[in-house]
C-alpha cells in the first residue's frame, strides 16, 4: 500500500516527470507477495501507471496474477472499476496482438471474467455513475461482454434519478452511463426506459447550460439507434434555451452527428447549433477544437440531413479542407459523401464553395478509402460461417414487458437463435433474395422464349425483341455504382435497377424507420439516376413457397418501374419520413439537378 500511494502521488502531480521512479517501483512491486496485496492497493497500483501513461506490461501481467489470486468477495466496487479501467489505458496492445500472444490476452480475459462474477455474484451495488461507466468502458475497449455483468450494472444504474426514492444524480451522470453502455453495444431495454424518464424529468436549471451533456446523450442514442423521439424534442428544446458559449464545437458536431445518424431532421435546433458555429468570435476558437474525426462528422452530418444553408457549407468545407491532411481511412469516407451530396445531389450549388477545388484536389484519396469502406462492409456483411439454415430475423418485445419510445412501437431487433448473428443471417437473407430474383428472370426468360411474355417483362423491356431483352436482365450481385461508389446488394445495370435487402441495422431500434445513413444512400442512388428497390427484413419470409417470393418480387419490381415511368424522385429527410419529386414531379425540388441515365459500368455482369 506504501508503494501505491506514493506512486499514485506522483502520477497526480507530475506523471512523466519521474520514469525511473516508477522502472524501481515496478521492480519493488514484483518482489511483493501476492499475499500482502489487497483489491485497493492492487487497484490504487495499476491506476498510478495507467494515469502516468508509463507501459510495463511485466508488471501487468504480475498485477493480472495477483487479481486472479484474490477472494473474490474481497473486491469492493471502487478497486474493480479503478483496476479495469487501469488494463484498459494501459494494455489495449494485448487485445491487438491476442493472436501472437494468447497466454497474456487469456490472463486479462480471465481477470475480467473473475471481476464480473465477483460483482454478480456478490451483489455488488455501491457503484457510483462513473463507476458504472468505467467498467463499461473497460469491457467495451478489450471488445469483451458478459451479460450477466452488464444485466447487473444496468439495475445499478436504474437506481440514480430525480425522484425522492432513488440516489440523486445530475445530467452528467445519464451522459456517462448511456454512453457507456452505447460504448458497450449494450441496448438494455430497461435502462433506456429509466434514463429516457429520468432525461425528461430534469428541470433546465439541472443542465445548467452543459451542452456537452446533451451531445453525449444525443450521440448515446444514436449509437445504440433508439430513435426516442420524446427525449430528442425534450433535449432540443433545453438546447435551444442555452446560450450559444454553451456549445463547444465538439458537443455541436456530436448533436448534428447523432441526429444525422437518426435519420431525425430537427431545423430549430440545427439552427441554433449552426448560429452557434458560425459566430464570428467564436471562429477561431471552433476551428481549433475541432478534430478531424469531427469536422468529418459535420460534413457527413450536414449531407446526411441534406442541409442547404450556403454558409454552413462554406464553414464545414473550408475546415474539412484544412483537416484533409490528417485525416484517416476512418473520416475519408464521409467527406467521399460529403461531396457526393455537393456534387451529384446538388445541395447547395458547388460553385458557391470556395473551398471546393481544395477539397477535389484529394479526390483520388477520398474515393480510394471509400472502395476500402464499402469492401470492408462488404466483407463483413458476407459473414464466411453463415448458420446452416436460413432464418428470419424477428420482432420481439423488449424484455421484462418494458419498452423505450423508439418509433413505432416498443419492440427490439434480435438476431434469429440459429446462430450467426446479424451479419451472417443478413447475408443468407440477401443470397435467398438473389437467388429468387434470378429464378423470377428466368422464368420470365423462359416465357418469352415460348412466346407468351408477361406484364412484367414487357414493363421491364419495353418494347425490346427476344434476345435484347435477355441480355437487359443481366443481373450483378456486390455490384459498385460509378457516380456515386455505393456497393450494392443487385443491380440491373441496363435497367439502371438497384435492389437492396436491408437488415435490422438499417432501421431505429424497435421500428421500421429508416436511420440516416440508409435514407442517405437511397437519395443519393437515386440522384445519380438509379431505381432503387428495398426488401426490408422484416417483409421477406425465407420459408414461403418459391412461388409465393417471386411474385413478391415481381409486385416490388412492377412497382418500381411504374415509379420510374413518372420520373426519378428523391427521398428527403424529414422528422416524420416522406419524399418530394423532381425533374419535373409535384413538389420538384430546383437545387436537385439529375444527371441523365447512365450506360451500365463497364465489366458489369451477371
């Protein structure tokens, strides 16, 4: 304990002022017995190093044995949060290198595994909010869960509110336990419940113009995509109500970014958040606070909600500009849509952003890093250990007969019990759907070959003769689309067709509304001229009669087509879904231009 305390004084005062201090404390802690250790002074120890930002992971691995060797009911809930938040600062390298040293990554999973069962089993409850957020946060960097832990810190959590019964908290606390548990992937229905109440129960004054808060909770949600519109409208309205100096830039990019994410177009308070922005005293200030992960953020945020203010996108083009240097394959993406928004949608009008050309002069960068992202998801779609029968995804009640206000009804997404995960059943999904669009062309082949073709046919050939017709009905499953880069699930390229099997990511948590990144990529394939089809998830059933899938198909295909006959039409963003025509539709949108249909991409196939 001595030798913990004194380092944890150092660590305080001056962390990388004194290394050799802490080589000698490490090799006086190595000559300790385990048994003269306890969970504080074991804790208060690693902390000091993790703090100093001093990497010995000799000592760590010590300190790993040492946990293991301790009583479990010895743990109080201080010394598991401090001790798990110390591996996590301290030895992320473990879980990156799991493969070339397996020994070392199973002490840490070990250790982790004993804390958790050490709080469950013993009910460990005393956690403070940031307590709760720690341990989260440690298990959500080594990519680790254990339900039965995670079940528990969400009873804890539920304790903190407003009212005369439970512990007191402030709106920093509801921050940092929903962005903990959104770090964790962790949607626990009863949490979400408690802490929505719990957000819209806090008086103004209880945010005491903390916009940091309200982008953390905004971006909480959004990650973990429960569209709880209640808590969105209360948290804009306390925005609205702050002074601007309340919102630094980087709580701003989180509130734009989480609503983008939502697919939740809220104008008053954009607004207020983009007023903010653009104050001119405050110009310089943002543009410093701004990482480029950020500014990335903005971009994609103000192309996601299809905003149309001119001197937003100057802002956020001439910082992206700036930013496009130090950016990593993580933001690039985001600016390849950015301009997409700019060029082919034709949101705002590309000549009226001056730092346009600056930006276009990374295009090959920009482009090539999207190829990666759209691969890498594709990759990671096409699980390669799909489950062995096709199941479909289901609608189940959140648990305990609790349900969050998350869109149409109180419901949670959960992937079939065959196995495989949402991936690898999202996959076999979209083979089943391919598969069934093949067999629906065939057929329709096969009639025209025997002289009888069929409505559909002749909606999707026109007027075509026998053996055009044929080759129009090529289809490419994983094709690219060229304007734009987007990956598809089906294209009918002579057709300008796309067709798409959403899975459960694609929509808010608990309901069929669509989250922004998936309204983006619709409204920009349809800019760039393409028909676009979805089968969501939940309108496909794997186990119907072949017969019965095709003819859904072929309703959705006729469909689409008719829709084409009228002209393209754009799907705008808007708090309650909807969409405006254009190129001479009802509703025609003047700063949407439409480039003409293109020729199918070259090397396109069936």
């Amino acid at each position: 304990l001595p030798l913990a305390l004194l380092l944890n004084a150092v660590a305080r005062s001056d962390p990388r002022g004194n290394p050799e201090l802490f080589r000698e404390g490490a090799l006086a802690a190595a000559r300790i017995p385990a048994a003269d250790f306890t969970p504080q002074s074991l804790a208060m120890l690693a902390n000091a190093y993790a703090k100093a930002g001093v990497r010995d992971h000799a000592l760590f691995r010590r300190l790993a044995d040492v946990g293991m060797s301790l009583a479990p009911e010895a743990w109080d809930e201080q010394s598991v949060a401090n001790l798990l938040n110390a591996f996590a600062k301290h030895s992320q390298a473990w879980a990156r290198h799991a493969s070339l040293a397996p020994e070392v990554w199973g002490k840490l999973v070990a250790l982790f595994r004993k804390l958790a069962a050490a709080c469950v089993d013993n009910r460990k409850t005393d956690f403070s909010s940031q307590g709760v957020a720690l341990v989260l946060n440690a298990f959500a960097k080594f990519g680790l869960r254990d339900a039965a832990l995670f079940a528990h810190l969400s009873q804890v959590a539920q304790r903190f509110g407003t009212r005369n019964f439970e512990l007191t908290c402030e709106v920093q606390d509801v921050a940092n336990i929903l962005n903990a548990f959104a770090k964790a992937g962790d949607a626990d229905a009863a949490l979400l419940a408690h802490m929505s109440r719990v957000t819209i129960e806090f008086g103004q004054t209880a945010y005491e113009q903390d916009g940091a808060s309200v982008g953390i909770i905004l971006n909480a949600l959004a990650r973990l995509r429960v569209r709880d519109l209640p808590v969105v409208t209360r948290l804009s309205a306390v925005a609205r109500g702050m002074e601007p100096s309340a919102f630094d830039a980087q709580a701003i990019a989180n509130c734009f970014h989480a609503l983008a994410l939502l697919g939740y177009k809220d104008s008053p308070l954009l607004d207020h958040l983009a007023a903010s922005l653009l104050r001119a005293r405050q110009a310089s200030f943002n543009s410093q606070d701004l990482n480029a992960q950020s500014i990335a953020n903005l971009a994609w945020a103000a192309a996601a909600l299809a905003l149309d203010d001119v001197a937003l996108h100057n802002w956020i083009a001439t910082r992206l500009a700036d930013a496009l240097p130090s950016m990593d394959a993580a933001c690039l993406p985001q600016v390849h849509q950015y301009l997409v928004a700019i060029e082919v949608e034709g949101l705002v009008p590309p000549e009226r952003i001056q730092a346009l050309p600056r930006i276009i002069a990374h295009r090959r960068n920009i482009e090539l890093a999207f190829r990666g992202a759209q691969k890498e998801g594709i990759m990671t779609s096409n699980g390669k250990t799909p489950p062995a029968d096709l199941e479909q995804f289901v609608l189940e009640p959140f648990s305990d007969g609790e349900s969050v206000r998350a869109g149409e009804s109180g419901q949670v997404l959960k992937p079939p019990p065959s196995g495989g995960g949402v991936h690898s059943a999202a996959s076999m999904l979209q083979s089943d759907v391919a598969y069934t669009l093949r067999g629906l062309l065939k057929q329709e082949q096969e009639l025209e070959a025997a002289g009888k073709r069929s409505a559909l046919l002749r909606l999707l050939v026109q007027g075509s003769d026998a053996q055009e017709s044929f080759q129009m009905l090529e289809i490419e499953e994983e094709a690219v689309e060229p304007v734009t880069g987007y990956s598809l699930d089906m294209a009918i390229w002579k057709l300008g067709l796309a067709l798409e099997v959403d899975g459960p990511t694609h929509f808010a948590r608990g309901s069929r509304e669509p989250l922004g990144r998936t309204v983006m990529k619709r409204r920009q394939l349809q800019a760039a001229g393409m028909t676009l089809i979805s089968v969501p998830y939940w309108d496909w059933d794997s186990k119907a009669s072949e017969h019965d899938k095709r003819a859904q198909l072929a309703a959705l295909l006729a469909a689409a087509l008719k829709e084409k006959a009228q002209g393209p039409w754009i799907a705008r963003v808007f708090p309650q879904g909807g969409r405006i025509r254009s190129a001479g539709g009802a509703g025609a949108s003047a700063s949407v231009g439409l480039p003409p249909q293109r020729a199918p991409p070259a090397g396109a196939k069936a």
